[in-house]
C-alpha cells in the first residue's frame, strides 16, 4: 500500500531535484573518553581556540583523518553526540567529503543541498561544478556532507528495496479520505515507523534539524573555522536558519538559496506547495500550448481539466507497467512534478503525458522512480526517501483528529483543483511515529548575525517565493536576492546577476545595498 501522504513526500528534495536535468535526458535515451584528572565542568580549548565543556571536548577535539577519494577528493568520518541533550550517551558518524581550494584560501564551505535527507557528500563528489560556482572552489574548501540519518552518515534504514517499492508504489483501497482508506494508510504508515524504529534504534529520535545543525557547528570547529561559512539550498536553507539562531555569533557567510519559512506549518506547507506546482504546471502548459508538439489541445485550463481527468483515472484504474509495479494517482503526482523542479525538464514532460494518455505507465513509473532514487534494477541509491520521513516527523507537529485532516485537505484541494487533491492527509504519516515531536514551528531572527542571503526564485514550485521573502523579513540581519524566473532554487543554475551576488558575498563581504532582482 502506498504512502498516500503527498505533501510531506514532497516537501523539497533540492539534492534530486538539482541534477534533474541529466537524470531525465539519461532516462530517456573520533571518539574518546574525558581524562579522568579533569572536572566534567571545565572548559576545554578547542582547535579554534574555543572553550567547550568538558563532556564535549572528545567531539570538539577530534582530528579529521582525511584519505583520498574520488577525483582529487578527500574523504573523511566526524564524531557526533548522538544525543545533543546528553553527550555521553553515544556516538553517531558524520562522513564528510572536501575539495580543497585551489587558489588563496578563506576558509571552509559547508555545503548542503537539501531534502531532508539529500546526501552532501553526493553533491559535491559527483556534481562539485553544479554545486558552487569556480570563483568559491578557488576561494574556498569546498565541504559535502552528510547530516545524521542520511547516506553515509549513520543512517534511518527501514525497508528492503522490494518493502520500498509496496510502500512508495503501492495502491490504497477505499475511496480518498473515506473511513477505510484512512485506516489503510494509518496501518501502512506505523508499520513503516515500527521498521524504521526496529533498524535504526535510538537514532531515530534524534535526526531532527536542530541536532544537525548543532553538528554543523562540531564541523565548523574541527575543520579549523571560527565562523561557518554555509550554501543551503532547500531545506537546506532551513538547516542554516536553524543554525543561526542556535549560534549567531559563529555565522561568518551564510547563503540560504530556495528558502523555506521556519514557521510555517506542515498544513501550511503542503498548501503552499499545492499551490506551487500546480501554477508551475499551468506555466508548463503554457510553454507546452506555444509548441507544436504538445499533447494537449485549447487553452490552458482545457490542458488543466484533461490532467485531471487522467489522475482521476489512474486513481480509480491504476496502470500497470512493464515490471508489475501500478501507477495510481500519487506515482503520477509524483512523475508530473518531478520535472517540475526545472524548466529545462519542460520537454521531457510532454512525453510523459503522452505515454499515460495511450496507458503505458513505463516512463511515469521512471519519473517517479528518478524523485525516489531508485534504480533500474531496483536498488535504491540511497535513503532520502526513509530520512525525508523521519527528519520531518520531529521537524513539525501532527494532530489525528480525522475531521480537521478532511477540512484540511479540503481547503488544500479547493486552492490548488488539479495537483491539490493529492496532497492532503500529511498528518497520517508522523501521528503513530515511533518517537513523537511536540516542536512548534517559530520564526527565526538570529539576533546578532552578520549579514545572511536570502535567494527565493519567483516561479520555484517546491519552496515558493513568499517563504523567502518572509526568511528574509524575519532574520534580523536576513538580505533577499530575488531571482525572477522558473524553477527550484537559483545560485549556479539561473543567470549571471545570482551568481555575481552570492560569489561576491562570499568572497569580498559584498551585501547588496537592496534586493537586485535578478
């Protein structure tokens, strides 16, 4: 059975999302003790010159053993408390990747693509050009990694790749919303959160967004920094915002591309997003009508109704592809905003479209398959999809009361007709999580920061344009870039103007005396 929980699967994925383009064109053609002499309350000096706790101090004191790896790559594992709260309650692993700078060095460069649950260490391994521009790797160490629960960090494991398919792929009986249908996916999903919990353990509970970016400070300090420097896209732009509250002091430059707003809740989320992609795809369409090889006809809300029309059936009848796997409503969703994320993938979606519309569910299914990562032979190439669940489920709160997620997806349906009927019910997913979250959302100033960039791109569909205008107005020291066009996230994929200002930000101190617009 499928996880029919739409909003929250595709809350931002910017990692995935980032390299779309060349997926779609490949698809179609240490640790230590405390010295027993000292007092756990003295402080300890760090690398920077820092004073820590005593009980941090194996963590902060640590020395990176760095070995060569991919091409001219140095690859590394850090320490981490598992539980902030509680230092000596264990350990979790970190793995890091660094592309060294090649010119006169400022410092080092966290980067993070986003998610929850995109691997860093990935990004800048397999893609460092698409990362950061040639002016920071010159300037800076350039540093992937990979937060606690994530890829080559200790990891969220929950499922087999056969399990992953039934959950991710799988078709809920009953009618959306009924009574059956809701008691199917509220069975399916606290199976999932008992798997995750059986073989991830204590971890589980401690993957939330604020022990992350407290890891990020650990990294910042061991990697010889005195002030983060940080490229979030995404949800990665949340992870630095986080951290600037959590350390306002140590934020040297902090750029937060494709931003998201920290006090929106997961409704408000899910409704914005609703929104998102679906004028994303009315702009797609328009694109598409201009054309000669568009498979729709008429105007635009003629192209909207006929799509529809086509979730409705395949909601109803799924497809069948040619492996066995079905294409319900929520796979469909999911191959349709994919290409989403990028204009560039425009193209690609028209095909799409036309393969359902003649029921061959084959290039949905890959599309679909390119959002989850999984693979031809399918393997999945990573665990996005289980940390994505996790990391979300202690980010933001959840009620069960049935009749508030009927109004609530009601409403989403209502502002967003085509794309928002398969976006409601997120709360299912994290109300019988194994570990329970009571954080509320809350806007953050980081009082005291030096100046932060805010990138938000007007047309990107996953972290809309309001939520980095209201990133920007709700930082204390918070500078908006905008971007004006289409797709997600800006810096090193838009036009010259974005990247002139985060490379002079970055490298010279430069804050825009006023929004460029670019």
């Amino acid at each position: 059975m499928t996880d029919t929980t739409s909003a929250r699967r595709r809350m931002p994925r910017g990692a995935r999302a980032i390299a779309i383009v060349g997926a779609l064109a490949a698809m179609l053609a240490l640790s230590g003790c405390v010295p027993e002499f000292l007092s756990p309350k003295q402080p300890i000096s760090t690398p920077t010159g820092e004073e820590v706790a005593a009980d941090l101090e194996p963590f902060y004191t640590q020395v990176l053993e760095w070995e060569r790896c991919g091409d001219g790559m140095g690859c590394a594992t850090a320490k981490a408390p598992l539980d902030w709260s509680d230092p000596s309650a264990g350990e979790t692993e970190l793995a890091l990747v660094r592309h060294v700078a090649t010119g006169d060095k400022l410092g080092s460069l966290l980067v993070n693509p986003g998610g929850p649950g995109g691997s860093g260490y990935d990004f800048v391994m397999d893609s460092l050009d698409y990362a950061v521009g040639q002016p920071l790797q010159d300037r800076f160490d350039v540093v992937g990694f990979d937060p606690r629960g994530v890829g080559r960090s200790s990891g969220v494991v929950c499922y087999d790749a056969p399990e992953m398919d039934e959950y991710l792929y799988g078709i809920t009986p009953g009618v959306r919303g009924s009574d059956e249908w809701i008691a199917e996916v509220e069975t399916t999903e606290k199976a999932f959160g008992d798997a995750c919990a059986e073989n991830t353990g204590e971890l589980l509970g401690n993957v939330d967004t604020e022990s992350a970016a407290r890891d990020m400070d650990l990294l910042r300090a061991i990697l010889g920094d005195e002030q983060l420097n940080y490229l979030g896209f995404s949800y990665g732009t949340f992870l630095g915002a986080t951290y600037a509250e959590l350390y306002p002091d140590k934020v040297g430059k902090l750029v937060l591309d494709g931003a998201i707003d920290p006090s929106a809740s997961e409704t408000e989320v899910s409704q914005a997003q609703a929104v998102g992609f679906e004028n994303a795809l009315k702009a797609y369409l328009e694109y598409c009508l201009s054309g000669s090889e568009c498979p729709f006809d008429g105007t635009v809300d003629d192209a909207l109704d006929e799509i529809s029309g086509l979730l409705a059936s395949v909601d109803a009848s799924p497809l069948r592809g040619t492996d066995g796997r079905l294409v319900g409503a929520d796979t469909l969703v999911t191959a349709i905003i994919y290409p989403l994320y990028s204009a560039d993938s425009w193209p690609y979606l028209g095909d799409m479209f036309e393969s359902v519309m003649f029921g061959d569910a084959d290039m949905a299914l890959a599309f679909a398959d390119g959002y989850n990562g999984r693979s031809e032979d399918g393997t999945y190439l990573d665990n996005s999809a289980e940390a994505f669940t996790a990391v979300n489920c202690l980010d933001y709160t959840y009620q069960s009361d049935v009749a508030v997620m009927r109004e609530k997806a009601a409403a989403t349906a209502e502002i967003a007709p085509v794309i928002g009927p398969y976006f409601g019910f997120g709360d299912l997913g994290c109300v019988n999580w194994p570990y329970q979250s009571d954080v509320e959302r809350a806007e953050i100033h980081a009082e005291g920061a030096a100046p932060i960039l805010v990138i938000g791109t007007t047309g990107d569909p996953a972290t809309p344009y309001e939520w980095a205008v209201a990133l920007a107005e709700q930082l204390e020291s918070g500078t908006l870039v905008t971007y004006e066009g289409e797709g997600h996230t800006a810096y090193n994929k838009s036009n010259p103007c974005v990247n002139d200002a985060v490379e002079a930000y970055f490298i010279d101190g430069t804050v825009p005396s006023s929004d460029p617009k670019c």
